[in-house]
C-alpha cells in the first residue's frame, strides 16, 4: 500500500466531462468580462440557453443511440408510462422555480439600485455564485440525495466538506464580498441562496429520474429547454407587440431594442460565440449528472467562482489561491478524485467498498489478475469487473 498521506483515487476517461465543463465555463466566464455589451437582450440569452438544452437531442442520433434499449424493461416494472407525466412536470416545476429565483435576484438588483443595467450574468447555465452561497448548496445537495438518492456520506466526505465551507467562507469574507452599504443587497444574498438549494434539488431530481427510473439522458434536458424556449417565445411577442419600443419603461424590452443598435458585427460575433459554448456545455452537463453524482457539478461552479476572484482580486490579497487551492482539495476529496490515506479516511471510498465487495463474493480470497479487476472464481469462469457501468460485475467463460 501507497505510504502517501494523499492517493489518486479510481479514475477513467469520463472524469474528462466535468473538466472541460469547467474549463468551458472558465471561458465563459472570460467572455462576459472583456466581451461585454453596453445593451443586452434577455431574449437572445434565453434562446441560445433553450437551444443548447434541446441540442442534446441530437446526441442519440450522432452516436446511433436508440431509445428502444434493454432499460426499458426495467423502467415498465416501475409503471413510468404511468408517472411520466407527474416526473416531467415536477422536473419543470423545479426548472421553473430556479428560473424565477434567477429572475427575481436579475431584477431586484435592477430596481432597488440606481445606475444598474441587464448583465444577464444570471442567466447563464451555471449562474454567479460567492462560496457562501455555494456552500448553502452543498449542503443542501448532501441532504436531498441523501434522502432522494439515498446516497451515502462518510468521515471522508464530512471533513472535506467542512474544510470547504471553512476556507469558501473566509475567503469571501476576506476579499470584502459581504460587506454592503446597503442592506438591499442582504436580500439579493438572501434570493441566491435560496435559488441555490432549489438548484441543488433540481441536479438531484435528475439524477433521479435517470438512475431510478431510467430515463435517457437527452429527454432530461430536453425537457427543461423545451420549457425555456416556450417562454422565450412569450417574452418576444410581449417585446415585439409593445408599442413603445426602445422608449419602453419595461428593462427587457427596453434593453431588446437598445441591442440592435450596437455594433453589428461584434455583436452577431459574440452571439454566435455564446451559442456555441451553450451548445456544447449543456449536453457536457447533463452527461456529468448522468455518469456521476450531482455534486460534481460543483467543480464545475468553484472554477467559475474562484476564476471570478483571479479576475477581480487585488495583488495584496494573492494569497487568498492558497485558500483556493485548499479548497480544491477538499471538494476532490470529497468526491474521492483524491483519497486521504491515513487513519481509515479512504476505508469507505467506492473504490475501497467495490473492492471489498468482490473480497465478499469470492469468501475473503483474491488472486493475483484482483489488480485488473479480473477475477477467476474456478477454471471455467472469471468475474469481469471492467464495465463501463460501474454498478455491474459479470460473470463470463473463461477466454471471452
């Protein structure tokens, strides 16, 4: 055994999904801030976002993925014909509700401060959050998978956590985010925190649907931009029928019209740029909930947070990245990309548990081909543990 305090914990190429999520999100994030607009237009933000969601639905077809597949079976002895109905509209209740809460926090932020546009920074797939708020959502997803997923959490994951919330925390505090002049703002803190546990929830239902009920991934997402696009058609005709036009009161028509009067061509640049982010990030992410726990999702939201920080922190305060790197630590910890190995804090790692699983079935005995996740039981047949899924083990003749 690695005498190392800290291990590499059983890794495959799908880890690659949450890191160029992140990675994409970075770039984001670089483009909202020194490709910015005067004017933005809602409704272009929420097509580009619906039409990334619903571009999933070409995923099936480009990997010849039929939705008449052996999980159907499994999903009949659950009655979902029955249930589809009530799944999908708690899924876009839940969509909805986090939308609202988005919206609510874009136009509080709007009216009760003078001298504030439409950034629409919340409008992105994975909206602006300190580490306070962040916070709030971890543990709000710990608790809802818990109960929903009936996931797991042990000595490993309780440590982690509380070292990110610790150093999340301190961090925003030392960099200023929470001090205001205006309690105004402590309500806007106060809306995002909220948005964040209805998002929790929302990551946690679709994880839900898709491992207990085994519904394809791209009807998931599809659902919710279907949703989005629907409602981004309302807020058009509502913009297109006002007769006061760019002299509107309303912000989002107002700031529609303003749009077109910028320059054409960065503007169409940096739609088409936008969009193609959105394109590649949505089917990334519902890959990510798909092939993992919801809680790598927060990888992806600490990249944005602390490349946010990078951006806006001043030289006195760089030594808030050993804050930030401390904190990365943890969350790989706590998602066992890493594992802490000493005083038994790796016993209870799914790796460590899989492998006492298959000590359990060959009654506390393993050979030599045990490192390759290849078992032989007797001389006719061996169990093959390198599925792609990682729930399954298969037991197969020898020589296939």
């Amino acid at each position: 055994m690695s005498k190392s305090f800290i291990i590499l914990g059983s890794l495959n190429l799908k880890y690659l999904l949450p890191f160029f999520l992140a990675i994409l999100q970075v770039v984001f994030i670089i483009i909202n801030r020194y490709y910015e607009e005067e004017h933005n237009n809602l409704v272009l933000q929420m097509y580009m976002l619906s039409l990334g969601e619903m571009s999933i639905k070409l995923l099936p077809c480009i990997l010849n993925i039929s939705n008449l597949n052996d999980n159907i079976k499994e999903r009949e002895k659950f009655g979902v014909k029955q249930k589809k109905c009530k799944h999908y509209s708690l899924l876009c209740l839940l969509f909805i509700g986090n939308s609202l809460i988005t919206s609510g926090a874009i136009l509080g932020k709007y009216y009760m401060f003078e001298n504030q546009k439409l950034d629409y920074k919340e409008s992105n797939l994975f909206p602006e959050k300190d580490f306070i708020v962040m916070s709030v959502e971890m543990v709000v997803m710990i608790f809802v998978s818990r109960c929903l997923l009936k996931y797991k959490y042990y000595k490993h994951h309780i440590i982690s956590m509380i070292i990110f919330l610790i150093f999340g925390i301190l961090s925003e505090i030392l960099i200023g985010a929470y001090i205001f002049d205006d309690n105004k703002e402590y309500l806007l803190k106060f809306i995002r925190i909220l948005g964040s546990a209805v998002d929790a929830t929302n990551y946690c239902f679709q994880k839900y649907l898709m491992d207990i009920y085994y519904y394809p991934y791209w009807n998931i997402a599809f659902v919710p931009g279907a949703v989005m696009f629907l409602f981004s058609s309302i807020v058009l005709i509502i913009a297109l029928i006002n007769p006061d036009k760019a002299d509107s009161e309303t912000p989002f028509v107002k700031e529609f019209y303003l749009y077109f009067t910028q320059d054409a061509g960065r503007t169409v640049g940096r739609i088409i740029l936008v969009f193609v982010l959105h394109v590649i990030m949505c089917p990334l992410t519902i890959l990510t909930i798909y092939y993992f726990s919801p809680n790598f999702i927060l990888i992806i939201i600490q990249f944005s947070r602390i490349t946010q920080h990078l951006i806006q922190i001043k030289p006195y305060q760089l030594y808030l990245i050993i804050f930030y790197v401390i904190q990365f630590i943890a969350l790989m910890i706590h998602l066992e990309i890493l594992e802490l190995n000493f005083c038994g804090l790796n016993e209870y790692t799914k790796h460590n548990i899989d492998l006492r699983g298959i000590d359990d079935l060959l009654g506390g005995g393993r050979d030599s081909t045990a490192g390759l996740n290849i078992v032989d039981i007797n001389k006719d047949y061996t169990i093959d543990n390198r599925e792609t899924n990682e729930n399954a083990v298969e037991m197969r003749e020898q020589g296939q």
